[in-house]
C-alpha cells in the first residue's frame, strides 16, 4: 500500500490555513519545492521531519498505519 504523502501535507496544510510560502519558510526550501513535495510519493525523511514539527503533525504515523 502506498501512502500519498504529498497529498496528505497539503491537506493538512489547508486545513490549518497556511500558504505554502508559509512552510517553504518554516523547512527553509523555495515556495516551487513545497508545490514539489505536494506531488511526491516517496520523500525524504529529513524532510519529512521538518514538515511534521512545522505543521505539529506526526506525518511518520500514516507508514506506521499502511503497515497493519
């Protein structure tokens, strides 16, 4: 089962009704990466850290569940 990591960030990301800007400042990348990320299946989880501590969302859970 694949997870849609890209898909699940900018869920949460409109959820909390921040831009994009917002967290290519908070991981420190250029606003065209986030639109990046938003389309990857497969991220790195450096990053993928950054993400969840800037969003205060354990991205990590959602391949934990795909592997019950």
């Amino acid at each position: 089962m694949q997870v849609p990591i890209g898909q699940l960030i900018r869920d949460e990301l409109r959820r909390q009704g921040k831009t994009n800007q917002w967290l290519a400042t908070q991981i420190h990348v250029n606003p065209r990466t986030v639109n990046k990320i938003f389309l990857k299946e497969v991220i790195d989880t450096q990053q993928l850290l950054l993400i969840s501590k800037a969003l205060d969302v354990d991205f990590f859970k959602a391949f934990s569940e795909a592997l019950q």
